[in-house]
C-alpha cells in the first residue's frame, strides 16, 4: 500500500494497554497520546475518579481525537458476566455497561464496546440467549444517546474463555442483534484471530458486514537478544466507504 494508513483507517490506541496503569497515571497517559501527532483516535476506559475524568475531559477536547470507550475492563475486573444464566447477575453487568455508556458520553466517545461472559458446554445456548438480552438492552439504551454497542470476539477455550467466540458464531450473534438494531457492530482483534484457530482471511470475510472496529497490532515489551522493543496496540476505527 502506498498511500497512508490514515486515508482508509482512523489510527489510535488503547490508552490502558498502551500505558499500563501501574506504571502510567491516566492523565499524563492521555496527555502524552493527545500530543501524539500520529493517532488520531484514543480508546479509553473507567475513570478512577470524578476529578481525574474532568482533567481527561477537558483534554480530549481539545484534543480534537476520536474518542472510543472500552467497557470491558468493567467486566473483567469486577468478574460479571453479561450472559450470566443468574439473572441478578447478569442484570448487574448490564447495569455496569449502561454506567460505561454514560461516561463514554461524558468522555465525548460516540459508543463502547465489551465482550461477553464466560461459558458452559451445556448451558451454551441459554447463555446466548443471556447476551442477546443484554445487548438489546444496551443497543436500547445507546439508541437514546445516538451511540453505538460493539462487541469485542475474544477466544473461547484458552484465556478469557469468552462466550463469543469464533467467527462464525460471533457473525451469528451480530445477526441476530442486528435484525432489530442498526447501533450495534462487531469489534475484531488482530491478535484474537490465532487463538480462535481462525485466519485473518477467514474472520474478515465471515464478519465483514458486521465489523465496524479494529483491533491491530501488539502490546508490551519484548526481549530480543537482550535488547528491549516497545510495541504499541493500535485501535483503528474503520469506516465503511
């Protein structure tokens, strides 16, 4: 490709990946992002407190980036489950997503994306029905703000063990959501794809008519031969042309 990534992609990154937030206060992280001349879109996440969102706020402002919201470390950290077959239990992931949409608003982000719960091989098909429930809820309720739901496809049997899932069945679910709401798309990681036994052809293809994130590159720091290799994870937004 010869011309710039930036003609097809809004290029960002993922602020708490990028800059750990056990090594990086969130402000300075943004700080340092906004000043980045090569993104043009942040993906961010919770706000700590009241005082440290006003700061972030005031930044992406005048930053004038792309402002994505990640909802998932609000699952992740806290265990919940938005396909909990316990309906106490799922509603208080709902309840923590619809909390992500309000701040994602506040934060000037135009929608938030998550990932689904944990699963049982026996349970399998009441736990989508669990998520499909969710996800309306939450399509519902973004509606009413004029934002958008994206789910993130994570692995299904090796670390986050998350219910969707496989290409397949992630372009199943993205049907079924979309029969009924048009604010909801499927977020795709680059660094997913050999962890569902899938091609990056392969994924593409399946879920391209629901894909409205990506993913891309890698994070962390590599030892190679005693030296050091910072990389960065990457968010492209990706618009359909």
């Amino acid at each position: 490709m010869r011309e710039p990534i930036q003609k097809y992609f809004q290029v960002g990154t993922i602020q708490w990946m990028s800059h750990p937030p056990n090594q990086y206060h969130i402000t300075d992280s943004v700080h340092a992002l906004c000043c980045d001349s090569y993104f043009d879109a942040i993906e961010i996440g919770q706000m700590p407190d009241d005082e440290t969102k006003t700061e972030v706020i005031e930044m992406l402002g005048q930053s004038h980036m792309k402002v994505c919201y990640g909802a998932q470390p609000r699952l992740l950290g806290t265990g919940l489950n938005p396909n909990d077959l316990d309906e106490e239990q799922r509603k208080a992931a709902l309840k923590t997503l619809m909390e992500g949409i309000d701040e994602a608003q506040e934060l000037g982000a135009q929608g938030i994306a998550f990932l689904s719960g944990k699963w049982e091989k026996e349970s399998k098909s009441q736990a989508f029905e669990q998520l499909l429930k969710t996800t309306r809820a939450l399509c519902d309720y973004a509606k009413t703000k004029e934002m958008m739901v994206e789910l993130e496809v994570f692995d299904y049997d090796m670390d986050k063990a998350a219910l969707i899932g496989p290409a397949p069945y992630a372009a199943e679910f993205a049907r079924e959501i979309r029969k009924t709401h048009d604010n909801f798309g499927l977020l795709v990681d680059l660094s997913h794809f050999p962890t569902t036994y899938e091609s990056s052809k392969f994924v593409v293809e399946t879920c391209k008519e629901y894909i409205t994130h990506f993913h891309i590159g890698n994070v962390g720091n590599v030892k190679y031969h005693n030296s050091v290799m910072e990389w960065k994870t990457f968010s492209m937004k990706y618009f359909r042309k």
